[in-house]
C-alpha cells in the first residue's frame, strides 16, 4: 500500500484504540468505515484483523470476566460461526458496493443506539429464545462487512449486565469471531502477505492508544465524549453510503 494510505491506516488505528481504550466498545466500527473510504473493504476488513483481536484481549485481561462470559454466553458465540461463513461468501460474491452500503447503515444504526440511549430489557426466557438468532446475525453482519457490533451490544446492554461483565462478554465474542474470521479470509483469499505485514505493524498504535485512551477514562465526561464519538461515526457511516 501507499505510503499516505498507511499513515490513514495507522492514525486510525490509533484513535479507534484511543476510544476503545476510554469506553470499551468502538474499534472496529470506528477504525473500519474510515480505512474503507479509501481503499477496497475487502482489503480494509483483513487490515483491521490482528489490531482489533489485541485490543479486545487487552480489554478481556482487565475487566477479568472471562470465565463468567463463557458460562453464559457461549451459545452466543458458537452460533456466530456459520453466519460468518454466510457473509464472508457473500462479500466475495458480490463485491464492495453492497458491503460498503451496508457498513455504512450499521454504522448510523449503531451510533443512533448509543446515541439515544434506546433501552429496553430483556429477561433471561427471551435470553434463551433469541441468543441463536442474534449470534447468527451478528455473525453474518461480521462477515460480509467487518463489523461486530450489531446486533450483540444492544442484545447484551438489554440484559443488564454489570458494567465489566458487558465489556468481557462483547469483547469475548468480538474475539471468536476474529479468530474464525481470520480463518475465513485466508480460505477466501481476502488475507495477502502484505495486508498481514501491514496489519501486524498496526498493533504499536493499537496498544499505545488503548494505553492513553484508559488513562483519559478517569478524567474526561462520559456524557461528552460518548456524544463527540458517535457523531463522527454516523458522518462516516453517511459518507460511506454517499460515496458507494
């Protein structure tokens, strides 16, 4: 890749563990669209591979809920297997186009979520009738786009899980599905020499961002933040539709 395209990259790299490293949630939905305005999303989607499996292991390491994740969550993440499959064989079929115009509408549905604060509940009856449904969802929208957010974190915020158990549980999953997605994309052919060279280079960004994004944590609003953040992601979730 160009040298100005790298630098795109990487600075993305950056401010998106920045943010994951200050709220827990965002780096691929936020490193993704940007990278994906200016080169192939079937390229953009592999870049981001190994960057975002470290800063969820990072984020899974400290809210130390793992265990607690995998007991009552593993049906969620084995069922996002085969909808992963389903979408990454439907981006190679289809192209960038479609894919591109997809990121971008999670992308706005996304940020409208968290931007709004929609809530609802969901009991632990429900829980049980629609984790298959919403992993296999979560897991085809993953595939065919590269996003991970939707639809498991409003699934997961409407159980009303304590705080650390939420960010263990979603990065959790965010983890397995990168793993059999990185699988995924070599049997596909989407994972080249130098898009891997390229994406194991990002991890020095990654965790200097993650580090100074954890530090800002305690001294900045929430509120504000939160605020700033989504609002950037929605312009580029539009741009993104715009322009395919």
């Amino acid at each position: 890749m160009e040298t100005h395209i790298l630098v795109i990259v990487y600075a993305s790299f950056f401010a998106a563990a920045f943010i994951k490293g200050a709220t827990g949630l965002g780096f691929v939905s936020l490193c993704l669209p940007v990278i994906s305005s200016f080169i192939d999303i079937r390229t953009a989607i592999p870049l981001v591979i190994l960057p975002s499996l470290l800063s969820n292991v990072m984020l899974i390491a400290e809210t130390k809920r793992f265990k607690a994740s995998m007991r009552r969550f593993w049906l969620l993440y084995v069922s996002a297997f085969p909808g992963l499959y389903g979408g990454i064989s439907l981006l190679h079929h289809s192209g960038n186009t479609a894919a591109k115009i997809v990121l971008g509408a999670v992308s706005i549905a996304y940020s409208l979520f968290l931007l709004f604060r929609i809530e609802f509940t969901i009991d632990r009856d429900t829980e049980r009738r629609i984790t298959i449904p919403v992993g296999l969802v979560n897991g085809f929208l993953n595939g065919f786009t590269g996003t991970q957010v939707m639809p498991i974190l409003p699934y997961l915020i409407a159980l009303r899980l304590e705080r650390n158990l939420l960010i263990s549980a979603i990065n959790l999953g965010f983890t397995f599905s990168t793993l059999v997605l990185l699988l995924l994309l070599h049997e596909f052919d989407f994972l080249s020499a130098g898009v891997l060279k390229a994406s194991i280079f990002g991890v020095v960004p990654v965790v200097a961002g993650i580090y100074f994004g954890g530090k800002l944590r305690h001294h900045l609003s929430d509120d504000r933040f939160r605020i700033a953040v989504l609002l950037i992601l929605m312009v580029i979730g539009i741009n993104l539709i715009l322009t395919s």
